[in-house]
C-alpha cells in the first residue's frame, strides 16, 4: 500500500477490506494508516481509504482518497491529499528508495508468495538494481563515444590536410621571394 500497489488477491478478495458477505453489507469502507519518519527525520502519516463493494461474483477493492500529513517547518502539520500530488511518488521520495525496492524487498509478502520463473525473476533484479536504466545509459555512452572518436578521426584528417596546404604555400611563397 505504501507504493500504492496491492498485494496479490486484494483486488478481488477485498483483502484489506472487511468481507461484504459476511457484514451483510453491499459496500464497506476501511482505512490503511502508516506513521513513520522520511530521510529527513520529520514525521509523516499515509492514510488510504478503501471501499470494498460485493458483486454478482466478486469482491472489488479500490482506493477513495489517499493523504499524506507531514510536519511542517513549525511543527505544524501540513495535508496533502491525492487530488494535489501522486502519492506514490511521494512516498518514495519520503522512503528514500526505489518503488523496486519497496515493493521487492522491503514489503515482501511472505504468505502466497510463488516461485518466480526466468524471466520474472530477472524483471524483478532488474527493477531493484536498476539494471535497464544501466544499459541505456551505457549504450548512451558507448553511442556518444563511437560519435567523438569519429569527430576526433575526421579533424585529423582535416588537420593534415591543412597542413600539407601550409607546405605548399610556404614553399610558394619561399619560391616566389627568391626568384
């Protein structure tokens, strides 16, 4: 939730959520609240609110309202609601980590967790070490030196060029004094 990704099964079970059926109820609300300290040291609290509606066949969960109520610069508190910021970003910027990270690492959900195949799981390193902006950057690099090394190969060429011009007109010049 800190991510604003829900675990598996929550969408349709209503996971977070008491479970319509069994309060007789069409529609129930919950609330999700987190209090922790950002990288800086001042306090802030998340609050999510759900509401968990029955279908014919389901359960659908989904997010009303999200807030975040950081301490001010006086101590005060400061509320931001989702309708300002995206609150996903935010809380990684309050985390101080990668989305990749919170969601892989630190907020691991042990129960129903599945054996991951190849490529999922090299998706996941991948995301947590961020390896594709990695390679794009380097294949940046390698792509800007192959440009320079080829700016470096011409100017040479022009270089001797130049040069060789110079000999020619100095040697112009020095006939043309002497006779």
């Amino acid at each position: 939730m800190a991510t604003g990704i829900m675990p598996p099964g929550a969408k349709t079970e209503g996971a977070f959520v008491h479970d319509p059926k069994v309060a007789h109820d069409m529609e129930i609300r919950g609330q999700i609240r987190l209090l922790f300290q950002d990288v800086i040291g001042h306090n802030v609290q998340v609050q999510h609110t759900l509401v968990a509606i029955q279908k014919k066949t389901n359960i659908s969960l989904r997010t009303l309202e999200g807030v975040i109520i950081r301490e001010g610069i006086n101590g005060e508190p400061i509320q931001i609601t989702s309708k300002c910021v995206e609150l996903d970003k935010e809380m990684v910027t309050a985390f101080g980590v990668s989305t990749a990270i919170l969601e892989n690492v630190i907020f691991v959900i042990k129960k129903n967790q599945t054996v991951y195949k190849e490529k999922q799981l090299k998706t996941k390193f991948d995301d947590i070490f961020a390896a594709t902006k990695y390679m794009k950057v380097l294949e940046l690099i390698r792509k800007i030196r192959t440009d320079k090394l080829q700016t470096v190969k011409i100017s040479r060429a022009e270089i001797d060029h130049l040069k060789t011009y110079r000999d020619m007109l100095v040697q112009v010049w020095f006939f043309s004094l002497t006779s």
